[in-house]
C-alpha cells in the first residue's frame, strides 16, 4: 500500500465535503450552501481560506465542477489541512 501524501489526503477530504454539501444542498440558496460547507469543512478537519469558501459555495451553487488539486496545491492562510 502506498502512503497519501498530504496534498492528495486533502484532495480526499475536499470531495468528501464537496460530495456531502452537493447530496443534499443542490438547490439551497448560497447562505445555506456555506453554513454546510463551514460544518463539513470543520467536520473533516479541512481550512480553506475565505476567498476559497466563496469559490466553492459558487461552484457548488452553480453546479460547477470544483478544482480540487488547485485548492489543495494553494492553502494559503488556510493551511494544510
């Protein structure tokens, strides 16, 4: 078995929330969105920075497709995980 480095262990955790906040909130206004991206995020043990949070409540609301390799090569002030 190979080791996850720490980029593609936050790439994991970053879908997982992604996937938790889409199953449910596909319709729900932004507002919403984000205080469920905030819960997943704290729950998985993940920071992202304020500009990355308001990136993905976009995308999510959106329907778009979230990069995850850019959020996990750029954590800024967020940090590693």
């Amino acid at each position: 078995m190979t080791e996850m480095n720490q980029d593609e262990a936050r790439v994991q955790a970053l879908m997982g929330v992604v996937e938790r906040v889409n199953a449910w909130q596909e319709t729900a206004p932004d507002g919403t969105i984000r205080d469920e991206l905030d819960k997943a995020l704290e729950e998985a043990g993940v920071t992202l920075t304020e500009h990355q949070k308001e990136q993905v409540t976009d995308q999510i609301s959106r329907q778009e497709e979230v990069d995850y390799d850019l959020l996990a090569s750029h954590t800024g002030e967020g940090g590693p995980a």
